[in-house]
C-alpha cells in the first residue's frame, strides 16, 4: 500500500478485530503514506477511538494521533506533509 492517504472503515467492528486491521495498515504501508483515516464513527465509534489513542500512541511508525474533521475519525499521521 503506497497511496498517500489511506481511509480504513471500521464500522461495525469489534475493537480486537479493528485493532488487527489498523497494525496490518501501519504494517504495510509504503514510504509514499502520510495518514491512515480511522473512519469509526460517533455515537458506537466511542471505544474504537478510544483504542485507536491508546494503541497506536506509542507506535514506532506512528508520528501522533490526532482528531479527523469529524468527531467519528481519527487519523494516524505516519508521515509530515511538509
């Protein structure tokens, strides 16, 4: 995977299953990836949020996670625009 921005869809998922799902994200992406979109949603998205912050937090490919432009994405910034 080498696009620069990648979405993932998490709907629906358990928190092991999306956890597994995001490391393989991270995992295989190229040199050419700045952000993986965590698309998990609001209202039941609450406690994949909550794993995406403090699973990938202190991943060594991982720059930081920060807060998507809606309450129900967080992006995983692999990589600094500039």
């Amino acid at each position: 995977m080498n696009e620069p921005f990648v979405d993932i869809d998490l709907h629906g998922m358990r928190t092991d299953e999306a956890e597994r799902v995001l490391e393989k994200a991270v995992k295989d992406a190229g040199p050419g990836t700045y952000q993986i979109r965590a698309i998990h949603g609001y209202n039941r998205g609450t406690a994949l949020r909550d794993m995406i912050y403090d699973s990938f937090r202190y991943n060594s490919k991982v720059k930081r996670v920060i807060p998507g432009d809606n309450r129900g994405i967080t992006i995983l910034v692999l990589k600094e625009l500039y």
